[in-house]
C-alpha cells in the first residue's frame, strides 16, 4: 500500500487513521497500477438527499456526489447555548466513525483525571549502596507514559508534527520533531548519578507489569519510548548514487542496512516498509528508491519488544551520566525475577520521570489521531481500577461516560483508538461535546483538537475557508477494499467537534459519512475535504 500512497502523494492531512493517522485495509491486487486522478465515481445517485431541515443547500451538493450515492450520511448539529438541535440527519442510527473514537477514550481520561494530572515514572532500587555501588537491581516502573519527556518543547507542552511519524509507513511526507526521543532516560539516568550511584553492580530491569493489551496484534505496554518506534530518514543523493539513511534513536544491538538508490529528479519513487533481516533479527533493512529533487523522507520500524529495547536504551543512558553497569546492555529483559509489584513499590526511588500534563497528552493523542496513545489512555484506566487487562479499561470508561451523564448506548465500541468494529450515533458523539462544554476547563479540552485549516489532522481541510481556524473538531477515517470491481470502499469519513459560527453561535456537530467509492486512490483524499467542507458551510451559514 505505502508504494500506491507515494506515487498519489496526498497532502499532509491524509486520512484519518486506523494504525495512525489511517485505518487501510487494501487488497495488494487493488492497489496495482492505481495511480493519481480524479475521483472515479461508480454509478449516478439514484436516491439524492432531496433536503434536510437546517442544512444548507449548497452541503446536499457535496453529499449527493456520484461516489457516495450507496453510503449514508448522518448529521447531527447542537447549539450548546440553547440546548436546541438545528440538524438532524439519521443522528440516532449507528455509524462507523474510525478514529473520532479517540473522543470517548481521551475524553473518559480527561474526565477522570483533569488536563493538570500528572504521572509518575519511577527508578526503583533494591539492594544497598556503598562506596557509590548499589549491590542490586535497578528498576525502571513503566507507567504508561505516552511520550516520556521525549516531545517536550521549552515551555513544558507537547510537540507535534501535522503528519507525525506514526504514520510515516502508510503516509508520505511524515516528520519528526526536534526533541530527543531519550530525553526522559536521560534525565532517570542523571538523577540515578546524583542520588550517588555511580555503579550497579546488579541488574537493570524495566517492570512493565502495570497493564497488558494490543491493538492490531502489536502490543500496548506500559513503557514507551519514541512511541515504540525506530525513525529511519531517507536522505537522497545525486541521480544514480546511494541514499543516506540514519537510525534514531540509535540504541544498541540496533543497526541499519539501506539498499536505497536515488533516482533522478522527478521520477517515480518507492520505499519499501522497513524489515528486520532474516540473517540477524536486530538489523533492519531498508530498499527502494528516492528521487534527487525529493525532501528527506521517513520511515518507521514497530518495536515488537518495547520492554527490552527500554531496558537497553536505559542502560546506555545510565552509562553517559557516569554509571557503570554490570549486566549485559543487550539481554532480553525478564520481571519474571522481579518481586511482587507491592513490595516494587515500596522500594527507595533513585530516580522519577512526571509525564506531561494530561492535557498535553491528550493533545498529542488527538493532534496527530495517535492510536496506540489512545489506547494506553484506557489501559492506564484499568490500571487505576486495579486490574492489568486493558480491555478491562472499556467498562471503566463507560462508567466515568455514564457519571458524566452520557447514555452510552448511543455507542458500541471495542476499543480506544477508532478501528474497525466501533459505532456511534452522531447525536451521541455531540452530547459529549456538550458534557465538555459545560466543564470549567472546557478551552483546554477544545484545544486539544484539530483546527480546520490550521494544524493536525485538518491542517490543510478548507485552509482557504473563512471557516478556516474556528472549528475544531476530530476526524476519522476508515479505508477498505472492493476487490470485485477493483475500486477503493471508504468505510468511514467523520469529522465531529465544536465550531464558531460567522453568527456568533457556539455549535457542537457531527458528521459522518460510511460507505463512499472510488476508483482512484486519489479520489478518497478528497473525501476529507468534502466532509471539511460540509463543516465550513455550516459554520458560515449560522
């Protein structure tokens, strides 16, 4: 699929994810020979929207497309002021919304805790110190932190990137921010020096006990550094010469082997997805090719152990702050030795990590539609109830939606994050909004979410609008395949959030669009625009 997405080169703010900013689930016999181009409709509307009370005119021209006439929309607009629906468009039905599930597991988070909640990284030493030598074990408590210092800009909130590097498989054109991804090992293995340990003449073991869970058969642990990602940027050279390839964060026994050309200056190029060699499991390769005249590009390899490359990543810090470690860097980690999580926790701390705010967790959970963030946000649920297992996290999120004043029977979700599987009604998802609405910290929780035309996921959705900078909403999407008449199945297009009107009215919506077709990979980009759209019109015509 990645080569099909770079030969469209879609603008940055893509589809809205499954497995990061997009869910795809694509026949490698559809994607063949697919290239950019105009929609493709398949057959002509039989049954058009003929009118909906409310709605202006101008949004049933977009809805009535040649490529959504077998799929449905569904609308629900609120005024948060009144309390009054002025939309309604099938908003009591079910529909599939991808990733704007986010809202219910960030939300049910932000709930809970409050943006100003923070969590607590610990080192834990057992054993004694003498002499600067502790004669035992250092442990570093994953905790579930979802950046760990590691996207902390100089004014303490998250950094970001409108297509973050989650995405960088699926999705040409993903960057990285600046920051260290090994800031917060870093500053753990610093504050281990001043505490007076200058050797550990033991173990170092990382405790990722707190939850279990996956997502997509990866797993959600609770120990996450650059996201259980290693970034791989593509660098090209002359016309017929090798790329340049760097590894980050570079962290033993880790290395890269890059079979990557560069083409000449405007020519078609590919990336293949990284792969670990065959030959040696802690080697990735990386092939293809990239144009001379192209930007650097990026890509990622999904750690398949978080646990042991922390633990290798930890030492290597303890051993630049000045701390010598007996054990070998490079083993497989193991808490089987480990003692029982009470007795862990009561050990002398050597050293702590405060996450960000939750509220700047949350914004880069929604920014950028981080799905396995989402995800740990409802494990981190379950853990706070007492319980391991994630999924346990789902019926603790129902709980703090139903205190809250939700009816949740307005949604049937199996996970945080938006994959497929998950419903919702468009009336469901407002009254949400209109729950955070009414909350003292509601600007905060506004902010966390994408800006029409201005950042994140609709960075470049109706830039051009004078809609553009007063909605702020979620998106979601979810692409398929029609293997049988060889064309694109768009799942789901949704867009739900909060919007300022040209009137001045403050309005909660959403809308949702399942089931669209296209012939043209090209053609289902344009499906976030039009969904933007419909948005951008509301907001002018109130």
């Amino acid at each position: 699929m990645n080569e099909q997405m770079t030969a469209v080169r879609p603008s940055r703010s893509g589809l809205v994810r499954g497995a990061g900013i997009l869910a795809i689930v694509v026949a490698a016999s559809l994607t063949a020979g697919c290239t950019g181009g105009a929609t493709g409709a398949t057959h002509t509307p039989s049954d058009a929207i003929a009118s909906v009370p409310g709605l202006p005119d101008a949004a049933l021209e977009v809805m009535n497309q040649p490529q959504f006439a077998s799929g449905r929309w569904s609308i629900t607009v609120q005024d948060l002021d009144t309390g009054k629906t002025l939309i309604d468009l099938d908003g009591d039905k079910l529909a599939e919304p991808g990733s704007f599930v986010k809202t219910y597991s960030a939300g049910a988070a932000w709930v809970k805790w409050g943006p100003d909640h923070t969590i607590i990284t610990p080192v834990k030493q057992s054993g004694s110190v003498a002499g600067g030598i502790l004669t035992g074990d250092l442990i570093l408590v994953g905790q579930g932190d979802l950046t760990m210092g590691g996207r902390t800009k100089a004014d303490g909130t998250v950094d970001f990137t409108n297509l973050d590097h989650n995405d960088a498989n699926p999705l040409p054109g993903a960057t990285l921010t600046r920051e260290d991804p090994l800031t917060g090992l870093n500053d753990l293995a610093k504050q281990v020096k001043a505490s007076g340990i200058t050797a550990v003449n033991g173990d170092v073991v990382v405790d990722d006990r707190l939850f279990t869970g996956s997502l997509s058969g990866k797993p959600v642990t609770p120990i996450i550094i650059n996201q259980n990602l290693l970034d791989i940027l593509i660098t090209p050279g002359a016309a017929g010469q090798p790329a340049t390839t760097a590894l980050t964060p570079a962290v033993a026994p880790w290395t890269l082997v890059s079979d990557v050309r560069t083409v000449a200056a405007g020519a078609a190029a590919t990336l293949e997805d990284p792969i670990v060699s065959p030959d040696a499991p802690n080697t990735i390769v990386i092939t293809g090719t990239i144009a001379a005249d192209s930007d650097p590009a990026l890509k990622v390899y999904e750690l398949e152990d978080p646990a042991t490359f922390a633990r290798t990543a930890f030492i290597e810090a303890l051993q630049r702050a000045g701390v010598s470690v007996s054990a070998n860097s490079t083993e497989t980690n193991s808490a089987k030795s480990l003692p029982d999580k009470t007795t862990v926790t009561a050990l002398a701390s050597a050293a702590e990590l405060v996450s960000l705010p939750l509220g700047e967790e949350v914004k880069y959970v929604m920014k950028i539609s981080y799905n396995r963030g989402a995800q740990a946000l409802v494990c981190r649920l379950a853990a706070d109830a007492g319980k391991t297992e994630c999924k346990v996290g789902m019926t603790v999120m129902q709980s703090i939606w139903a205190d809250a004043g939700l009816d949740t029977l307005g949604a049937s979700l199996v996970d945080g994050s938006g994959l497929d599987g998950n419903f919702i009604t468009p009336k469901n998802a407002v009254d949400i909004q209109a729950i955070m609405a009414a909350r003292p910290d509601a600007k905060r929780w506004q902010e966390t979410l994408p800006i029409l035309g201005v950042d994140g996921s609709l960075a470049d959705v109706q830039a051009d609008s004078e809609a553009a900078g007063k909605v702020f909403a979620k998106t979601g999407t979810l692409l398929g395949a029609d293997s049988l008449n060889n064309r694109f199945r768009l799942g789901t297009k949704t867009l739900g959030g909060v919007m300022y009107t040209e009137k001045g009215r403050h309005l909660a919506f959403t809308i949702i669009v399942n089931q669209g077709f296209y012939k043209e990979l090209a053609g289902v980009f344009e499906a976030n625009d039009d969904v933007g759209k419909v948005a951008a019109l509301i907001q002018q015509a109130y």
